[in-house]
C-alpha cells in the first residue's frame, strides 16, 4: 500500500480562480500514474463542511470506509475516489 498524505483545506473563496480544482487534478494524475487504485480522504462532518466536499464530489469521490489509521466518529467523514488503472 502506497499512502500519499496531502494537507489541504479547501474553503469557499469569493474571488474563485480554480486553484483547488488545479491541484485537485494534478493529485489524480500523479496518483494514476503511479498506479494507485484509489485515493482516500478523511475531513470533518455536518453542514459547515459541504461547501469544502463540493469540489471533491463534483470529480467523483463518494462516501467510504475509513482508512489507514483514522477512525471513524461523529465528527469526521470518508471518501474515496477509485482510480482506473
């Protein structure tokens, strides 16, 4: 298992450049061509946290299992995006 650890908040910016889009692709990419099948992601749960998911569902992660060493709770949620090889 190959685990790649990005930090990253994606909050609502009034001026949107696409940046976290950016970005967002760019850590597809690298994960497809390193031949990872799927990528996972760990963040806050509830209402104030949608607007920061957006972005992520809009490009296909759906709600998943935990993962590594987190654990589940009622104040986190997972996604994971499976990535073809």
């Amino acid at each position: 298992m190959f685990a790649l650890s990005v930090f990253c908040e994606l909050r609502e910016i009034p001026a949107r450049r696409g940046v976290a889009a950016l970005l967002l692709n760019h850590i597809v990419r690298e994960a497809e061509t390193r031949g990872l099948s799927r990528l996972s992601l760990e963040t806050g749960s509830g209402p104030a946290f949608e607007p920061a998911l957006a972005p992520y569902r809009k490009d296909g992660f759906a709600s998943g299992e935990a993962f590594a060493n987190y654990r589940p709770s009622a104040f986190n949620q997972f996604c994971t995006l499976k990535i073809s090889a």
